[in-house]
C-alpha cells in the first residue's frame, strides 16, 4: 500500500506541477518496505485542475495578506 507523506505544488513556468512524497507499507505486515519515493505530474483533466486552483484560492484567502496580531 501507498502511504502519502507529502505533497506540493510549484509553478514551472508551463504550468504548475503537482510533486509528491510516499512511502510502500506491505499491507499484510504493516513493515515499511520502501520510503521517500517521488512523483510529479501535471494536472490535465478539469479536476485536479479545479483542485489546485481551489487550494491557491483557499491559502490567498485565509493565509496570506492578513495582519499579525
């Protein structure tokens, strides 16, 4: 089983990238059997592009261009 650890979108001047870190557990056993593979990709279809629009929406509303305090 895959087990996602993280994940980030940069812009790559064509386009933004979706990368990601996972690590493979055996499911049977639960041991780790190998961390910190890595993908990335772009998104094509209207969902994931919907997606990382919405998650550059949601932290331009509620994380940036706030006071402190």
């Amino acid at each position: 089983m895959e087990l996602l650890k993280s994940y980030m979108v940069t812009n790559a001047g064509d386009g933004d990238v979706v990368s990601f870190m996972y690590n493979d557990i055996d499911e049977k056993t639960g041991k780790l059997v190998s961390k910190n593979k890595r993908k990335s990709f772009y998104p094509m279809d209207e969902r994931g592009k919907k997606l990382v629009e919405d998650m550059k929406k949601y932290l331009q509303e509620t994380q940036l261009n706030q006071k402190e305090g």
